[in-house]
C-alpha cells in the first residue's frame, strides 16, 4: 500500500525548520543561581501585592513593544536607577514584550522577525530575547511580558515575575489552559470590547488544572499536566469606552467579589484607555493616584507604555533611536515626573 498522506496534507506548507530546544537555549544562556533566587523573589513580592498582602502599587512599565535590544537595554538601565528611587511606594516591573498579536497583519514581534524585514528569523529571535532578558535580569529589575505563542513560555518563562494574556487572547482556551500551567502569576485583560466578564471566566478557567498538548524542555511533543495558577487576576484596559474611573472600577471589583474571587485588579493606563494617545496615559495615572488615596481601593497594579522618546514610528530603515514602532509611548522624562511627582 502506498502512502497518499503528502496528497492531503501540507498543501500550504513551503517549509518546516527545526528550531533550538528549549533545554539547549537554557544551557547556551543559562539563568543562574543568584537570577533564580532574584526571579523568585519578585514574584513572591508581586503575589503578595495582588493578594493584598504588600501595600505597594504594582507597576508594570516599559515599551508597548522590544524592536531594538540596545535600546531596550538603555532604558532598562535608567528604570533601574528610577525603581530604587520610588521603590517604598511602587514595585517596578519592566514590560518586555516580545510578541504582538495583530487584529489583521503587521509585525508579530520580536520574536517572530527580529529583523523588521519579515525575514522571521525565529532562531535569532528567540536567542536575542534571552540574552537580553537575562542582560536587564542582571540589572535587578523584574520582568514582565505577554505571552502569546504558547511555545514560547518554555523558551523565556523562568525569567518572568509577571505575566499578561492580552485582549484578543483572554478568551481563548488555549490561553487559559497555558496559564494555569505559568509559574508567574498572571494578568487577564478585559476584552477589546471592554467586556469583564471574560477576563473573569478566564481567570476561574486558569486557576483550575488542564491537560492539554505541548512541548516538553528538548522540544518533544507532551501531554501537559497542570496544578492550575491561584495567581491570576483583572486588568482593565478599556474598551468601547475607558474603564478607568471610579465607577467602572468599583464595578469591576463587585463582579470579581461576586464570582469569588478577591478585589484586586490592575488598570492599563495605555490602549483604549488612553485612547491609544500616548499623553493620555497621564490623566488616567492621576485617576488612579486619586483612587489609591482612598481606603479600601481595589488598584494594586498599574500599566504604563513608556520608552525613551514620545509617540510611535512606522517600521523603516531609518529609525529613530529609543521610539515605538508599535502603539505610542509617553517618552522618559515624562515617566520621571509621573513617578516622582
């Protein structure tokens, strides 16, 4: 009998290339174990924040995306300075984001295509991502990323205090299934249509156990096994409207009272928040200042897109150093006033 498979299957497929495991990356860019007790630290300080337990605001600041690792670096070595200098009343996690789920097309990140030049050159991709992971590691800052391809956590996850499931992903089961497997906790965004609810059932969803498929650290195909994640929690990243205010903020925390779950919740003062305009994200931290002065506040965490200048670029060969090329950033000295002011 002959094999007819390849008539059926693969139509589409003009090439499969083998990647570097996950063992093998880890062994080339290992972690440590000074970076291992320093990882596991901070996320025991941002579970504590989230659960209530340290009285500090969470704040998860950095670039909407990493296009450039000098850059990234650069401004890594400056929120270093800043998170000493504020750190009585903030924790400082640096968002690292490299991977950018599209609504249509468009650049899917780092990751994907180091190069800008749609290339998607995965293997270098996925070797950058670590060293500079491991370069701000160094620096004594906390990390926090999206995770989107659920292959990637294998290759970056034990460098992470903090994690998020965007919008477009929150209701996807494959992304609940992969958090409830996270060893960091992580934060649901609400639908891009603004709807909590969602993110809620998400959040029920990875707290439980799954089994589902994925890859093991040499790169096989596995069953996974998980316990479920008890760190999971709300962010609020507007939608239709911004969520930010005191009403929609105390809606929120009642829904997460009313499913049983603890009114602790994370505001994104950047998307549709702020509109997508990057100085708008000013009015919503002082929104959010305001809110925290008060007892009982459900704010434990905040999100800020910032980078080192103003505003966004479009991906050519003549960038400007320090710039997004994703969704607009307030630039650095702005970030200073608001976090010092």
């Amino acid at each position: 009998m002959t094999n007819d498979t390849h008539l059926t299957e693969d139509l589409r497929i003009t090439e499969l290339k083998k990647l570097v495991t996950p063992s093998r990356l880890k062994k080339e860019l290992p972690l440590g174990k000074e970076l291992t007790e320093k990882v596991l630290a901070d996320r025991t300080t941002v579970r504590d924040i989230i659960n209530l337990k340290d009285d500090r605001l969470l704040l998860v600041i950095g670039p909407c995306s990493i296009h450039d690792p000098v850059a990234a670096l650069d401004y890594a070595r400056r929120l270093a300075k800043l998170a000493e200098q504020v750190k009585d009343r903030y924790f400082i996690v640096m968002r690292v984001y490299f991977e950018k789920p599209r609504t249509t097309i468009g650049w899917k990140g780092f990751i994907n295509d180091p190069y800008l030049d749609n290339t998607c050159d995965m293997e270098y991709g996925l070797h950058s991502a670590r060293k500079l992971l491991l370069d701000i590691a160094k620096l004594g800052l906390p990390i926090a990323t999206e995770f989107l391809d659920p292959i990637v956590p294998q290759y970056t996850a034990d460098l992470i205090s903090w994690s998020a499931i965007g919008a477009r992903t929150t209701e996807s089961q494959t992304h609940r299934e992969m958090s409830s497997g996270l060893s960091m906790p992580v934060g649901f965004k609400n639908a891009t249509d603004g709807n909590i609810e969602i993110a809620i059932n998400a959040i029920e969803s990875a707290s439980n156990s799954h089994s589902f498929l994925g890859i093991d650290q040499d790169g096989h195909t596995a069953v996974v096994t998980t316990t479920g994640n008890p760190n999971t929690h709300l962010v609020l990243r507007g939608g239709k409207q911004p969520n930010f205010e005191l009403p929609e903020v105390t809606y929120a925390a009642c829904k997460l009272e009313a499913a049983g779950l603890p009114a602790s919740l994370m505001v994104d003062c950047s998307h549709a928040n702020a509109c997508k305009v990057a100085r708008n994200q000013i009015k919503v931290w002082n929104s959010i200042l305001a809110q925290r002065s008060k007892p009982g506040c459900p704010i434990t965490g905040v999100m800020i897109e910032s980078f080192i200048e103003e505003g966004n670029q479009k991906i050519s060969g003549d960038l400007v150093y320090g710039k997004s090329i994703t969704d607009q950033c307030i630039d650095w000295e702005t970030t200073e006033k608001m976090l010092l002011g």
